[in-house]
C-alpha cells in the first residue's frame, strides 16, 4: 500500500512539474528568462520566486474565508442596540485598521507563543511550544482583513432601505418561518 502511495505521489509531482505555470517546460521563466537571475534552477532566482508566490496565494485563500466570517459578525455587532457590544466593535476595528500588518504578524507570532508557553506552565508543562508560521499569518491577516471587511459589510447593510425591511417583515420573509 506504501508503494502505491509513493507512485501515486511521484506521479502527481511529474504532472505539477510538467504543467508548473513558472518553472515548468513552458514556464514563463523558463520561456523568456533564460541564464537570467530569474531563470530556474541553480542559475537564477526563479523557482524561489514561484514557491514564494504558491505561499503568499495559499495564504491568501486561507485567510479570506477567516476575515469574511469574522467580518459578518464584527458587522452585525456594530449594527447591534447593546452600547458595549458597539463599543468593543469599534475599538477592534479601529486597532487593527490602523496598525500595521507586519506589527499585526509580529505580535501574532511572538505573542501567542508566549502566551501559550505561559499557558502550559500554569498547568505543568515545561517544555517549548512553537506555533506554526503559516497558521500564525493566518490569524494575523485574518483578524486585519475581518476589520476591513466588517466596514464594508456594515456599509452594504446601511444600505438597505428601512422601507424594504419593514415590507419583507409583513409578507413574512423575516422571522421564524421562511419566505415563499
């Protein structure tokens, strides 16, 4: 079972080689950069460039669905009648509005380390605790993008006439049963 799993994956590595957008045999690097500090391999830079641009990608796909959701919540709270609720809302997103992402990464990083090594010493745990870099950009942007998002969130529901909410409340599409 082994086997097939090391040919399957020696398989699926040959084909993202193949069709490798940057590097690969059509790449765009490999097409136009040649012998140039962006052509791949041990010649240039440009492998390192296409690894860097598959990270910040994939970080970017996996904060959007954080920050949207935080977001949405950080919105309706702003929206909310409960004066502390609002309150704490808008400290948030002014903070991470107007702090730096890196300092954000930074404090995210560092900070969370500590916190958790203090953690797990009040409960008896001495050794280190590392948290992953890539998790730790993760909630970083996500808790910056949420800030961002939950503005624009909060202008698309202002945006809402009062009149058209007080219309689907009387035909029933607010409440408990659905509409239609």
């Amino acid at each position: 079972m082994q086997a097939a799993f090391a040919a399957l994956s020696s398989i699926v590595s040959w084909i993202a080689a193949i069709v490798d957008p940057l590097c690969g045999p059509i790449g765009i690097f490999r097409l136009f950069a040649s012998e140039t500090l962006l052509s791949c391999g041990d010649v240039g830079w440009g492998d390192e460039i296409a690894f860097g641009f598959l990270i910040t990608a994939s970080l970017a796909l996996c904060t959007l669905p954080i920050g949207l959701f935080l977001g949405f919540f950080i919105a309706l709270a702003k929206q909310s009648e409960e004066k502390s609720l609002r309150l704490a809302t808008n400290i948030y997103t002014t903070i991470f509005r107007g702090l730096p992402e890196l300092l954000t990464l930074f404090i995210v990083y560092y900070g969370l380390q500590i916190l958790a090594q203090q953690f797990m010493a009040g409960i008896g745990y001495e050794g280190p605790v590392e948290i992953n870099a890539f998790v730790a950009g993760m909630i970083a942007l996500g808790v910056v993008f949420s800030a961002y998002c939950s503005e624009v969130l909060l202008s698309a529901f202002k945006a809402i006439p009062v009149a058209n909410t007080r219309r689907a409340m009387r035909s029933g599409c607010i409440g408990a049963r659905p509409c239609g």
